[in-house]
C-alpha cells in the first residue's frame, strides 16, 4: 500500500498566485491529494493517515535548477578545490600536495579557478605547473568552464592543435591556457573521453545527492553531445538511480542521439558564444579592458541556423548558450527564422543566460515566444555584490547598466527559468532566489514572487511540465520542500539563510 500522509499546521505557498496560502495538505503515494484548510484534511485524519504536524513552517513546490552541468558538477566537486587562492603561489602549492599523494603518471585536476580573485589576475601557464608538478597531467578548469590551465604532460596526452593552445609570443610554445572555443570544441571532449563509464555513473549518484541536499527536486541536466560525447545517454539510462528527477538536455548539433533516446528537445549549453570573465562572450562593441577583442562566435550563422531549423522541424524544443548581445542576435535570428520556415506556436525554445540583450532584442524574443533560463547567482559571483566592480572593468558603465535585467525581461513578457549553472555556481535556489531579488542595480530587481516562480511554476512549464509540478495542487507530484521560514516575510537579504527542513520527492521524505 502507498503511504499516505496528511501535513497540518503549515504555511503552504502554493504558487499559483502571489497570495495563493493553504494551512494543510494531504499526500497518497507519489501525487498530492488534497491542498486546502484544516478542516478541508479532517476526513483523511479520520482515515487514520500518518499526520505530520509542521508548526507552522512553510511548503513550497520543490525547487527545480533548469540550468546545471551533471557530469561537470561531478568532476570538479571531486578535484582541488581553487576557489579560495588568494595567489598563484597557493595554486601551486595545492597542486604540488595533490601530486606527492598519488601516484606518478595520474591526472591531477583542479577546480572552481577563478583569476580575477588571485593577485596576479592571470591563469596559471604551462611552466608554472610544470614547476612544482612535471610527473604528473594537471588540468585546471575556470570557474566559468570557459578557460583552463594545462601542464606539459597534460598537454603531450591531450595534443590540442597549435591554433587552440595558446601560443606564447615571443617562444611560439603553448602556454597551456586554453580559452573558448578551443575548450568547448576540444577540451571539454577529450577530457571527457578520459573518464569511464563506472566513475560517470558514481559523479552523478553524488551530483544528485549534492542536489538533494539543497532541496532541489529536480534537475535539467545540460550535459553529453560534443562537450561530453555520450554523458547524455549515462545519465538517462542511470536516471531512475538517482535521489532526484531529471530532464535531459543533449548538448550536440547532431540530432541521431535526442532521437535514438527519444528526448523532446536538443541543446543546452550548445555554446554560441563564450563568458564575460574569459572575454570570450560575443559583443557588438569591444571589451573595455581590451579595446581590439569583441569576443568569439563558436559557429557561423549558416551553421546555426541549419540546427536550430532542423530541431524546429522535427518538433523540439532547443536551448542554447548565449551570454551577449552579438551571439544572442545570431541565435534570435535563427529561431525568428525557423519559425517562419515551420511555425510553432508551443515550442518554448530558450535562449540561456541573456545577459546582455538589447532591448530589441528582447522585443523579438517576445515576440516569437522565446524564453531565457538565467542564473541569478552569478550577479553576487561574478558581477560584484555590492558595485559590481568586474563588470564594470569588462563592460564599461554604459553596459554595466544593461547587464542581468531580470526587470525589464519579465516587463517584456519573456518566462525566465532560474538555475546555477553548476559547477560555474554551486546548486543553491535560495541563493539565487536572493539574488535576484537584491540585484545590485535597483531598476532590475525583481519580487520574491517572480523569484521563486524562476524556480518552481516557470521551471516546470520551460519543461512541458506543469500538469505535474511547479505548484502545490490536487494531482500534481508531491515533490515538496519544507522551510523554516516564510521567504515572503523574511529579511529579503537573508533568504538564503532559511534553512530547508525536509524535502519529499514523489511523496517520500528523502532527507
């Protein structure tokens, strides 16, 4: 028999409204059965179902991050962590105590890097780490998995071509930092083939275990395709082993996989451009701090518009990766025309991250119904939590002013969809939750309201799946979290402090 439980005394956010309150609900098996009052869960108290009084703590749909890196989250969770150097020095001296406590000849990977935090703004070279590790493959991923740092033996295995390795000027040797595209058409893939099947399957029962315990429900997995050749299809044979539920996105132009594992749609973090903090990320107008680089297109625009005109005709959704104003005009372009070619009037394609649109653009996306899945936690990462000070050296003020509108895009009538882009941020909804609401440049704040529905009744519609989640009601999954307190009424910049008591996945408490 399924279990059967009523919870009481709650303050149950349903979702469907701003104001939209329940004070109970009552759960058999996997789905919801009843949401209402008191008096509205009496008769399956009478029943005799399990009652769980909540003292009045809070009920929210559970949270579902639309934008991670499964296998990625994995695999740096597992290496040095680099996120809190101060200096190069400190860089090396992990990676040269990483390399006396394994043995000769085994990868060594670090992660979570970011330059802009140590004193020497810059990403380790080939001879800083040939150093203090020269027996050992060192691979160092950025923060933004957009740039890496590589050893000579890590170079001698991977053999990238010259024109991606990162040729020194004046000795014509790679550097060993590898920058966008040559990390998404070439790192991300061999360094993928690297990893076997059995550690894959043991990165993704931790990822999802990482996930669980940030009382996410449900994860949209960007992984597989030519970043990871073969991931997407590890992580949906192996899905029903996980804690958490998970929609697969496919991150290759190539359509043969989506079919063969018959997913509705295609993409991800398929690149069309790169990141602002690699200055790699497409812009019209160059970047402040370097006045010859505009960025990087990762394909010409015959190319995408061929993907993106293929996967509208065969019925998919398609998501793809574009952080500036340039490489979101390419991918606009060709869903403005797929969708002459083959109107569709539900397709809900995404265009990931947007985070500098033109108000054009967002007028277009509008328009043809496009939606955006963003990650708020990158404004307190990356952007400055106070005066956004990396952007403003990248962007100039003018920029700086139109970077992460999560106002004017909703103003627009463009659905956002909230995620981490784990490993870039780490799985957190609250965080990002917070964020969002607290955005450094005070025109594009936006409420808690449109802030949780980022992550739970948006969330699920970017997936086609409404029916089944995203707000608390009769029929729809009992995937459920649990708070210490109402975010609606707490310090809106201590949101992220709540603590999440318990979480229900199908109706079960899982932690």
């Amino acid at each position: 028999m399924s279990e059967r439980r009523v919870i009481v005394d709650s303050n149950v956010i349903t979702m469907q409204t701003e104001n939209s309150r329940a004070q109970a609900l009552a759960i058999e098996g996997a789905k919801i059965a009843r949401v209402g009052s008191s008096s509205d869960v009496q008769s399956f108290i009478d029943q005799g179902w399990r009652v769980q009084d909540l003292g009045g703590k809070s009920v929210l749909p559970g949270f579902i991050d639309t934008h991670e890196h499964m296998m990625l989250t994995g695999l740096m969770a597992a290496a040095v962590h680099l996120d809190d150097v101060q200096n190069l020095e400190q860089i090396l001296e992990r990676i040269a105590d990483a390399g006396a406590r394994i043995e000769k000849g085994n990868w060594i990977r670090g992660s979570y890097l970011n330059e802009q935090n140590i004193a020497e703004k810059r990403m380790p070279t080939r001879n800083d780490l040939d150093r203090v590790c020269p027996d050992h493959p060192v691979f160092l991923l950025h923060a933004t998995i957009h740039m890496c740092s590589f050893n000579s033996k890590g170079l001698e295995i991977i053999r990238p071509p010259l024109n991606l390795a990162g040729l020194d000027t004046e000795s014509g040797k790679p550097t060993g930092v590898i920058r966008d595209p040559g990390i998404l058409t070439f790192v991300h893939p061999v360094m993928s083939k690297l990893i076997s099947e059995a550690e894959k399957i043991k990165f993704l029962r931790e990822t999802g275990q990482m996930a669980l315990n940030k009382r996410i429900t449900t994860l949209h997995a960007l992984d597989g395709g030519e970043l990871g050749p073969g991931d997407t299809k590890v992580i949906w044979l192996n899905r029903e082993q996980l804690p958490v539920r998970v929609v697969c996105y496919n991150q290759s132009m190539n359509l043969s996989e989506v079919r063969e594992l018959g997913l509705p749609r295609v993409g991800g973090c398929i690149c069309a451009d790169g990141a602002f903090e690699a200055h790699t990320a497409a812009l019209f107008e160059p970047y402040a701090d370097e006045p010859d680089n505009y960025g990087e297109l990762t394909y010409s625009q015959e190319i995408m518009d061929t993907f993106i005109l293929e996967a509208n005709r065969a019925g998919l959704q398609v998501a793809v990766h574009c952080e500036s104003d340039r490489s979101i005009e390419q991918v606009l372009w060709a869903m403005e025309k797929a969708l002459r070619d083959f109107p569709r009037t539900d397709h809900r394609h995404r265009i990931e991250h947007l985070e500098l649109p033109t108000f054009n653009q967002m007028e277009r996306m509008a328009n043809a119904g496009i939606m955006t899945g963003m990650q708020p936690a990158f404004i307190p990462a990356f952007v400055g939590r106070e005066n956004m000070e990396l952007y403003a050296s990248l962007l100039g003020k003018e920029r700086l002013n139109r970077v992460h509108p999560y106002r004017t895009i909703l103003d627009h009538g463009i659905p956002i969809c909230g995620g981490s882009d784990s490993p870039v941020t780490p799985y957190d909804p609250l965080a990002g939750i917070q964020a969002a609401v607290n955005h450094p440049n005070a025109e594009q704040q936006i409420s808690v309201y449109e802030s949780l529905e980022m992550f739970t009744k948006t969330a699920a519609w970017s997936a086609f799946e409404e029916k089944d989640k995203g707000t608390i009601e009769s029929d729809k999954l009992a995937d459920l979290v649990v708070l210490s307190d109402d975010p609606f009424t707490v310090d809106c910049k201590k949101i992220a402090d709540i603590k999440i008591e318990q979480v229900f996945v199908g109706g079960r408490p899982q932690l």
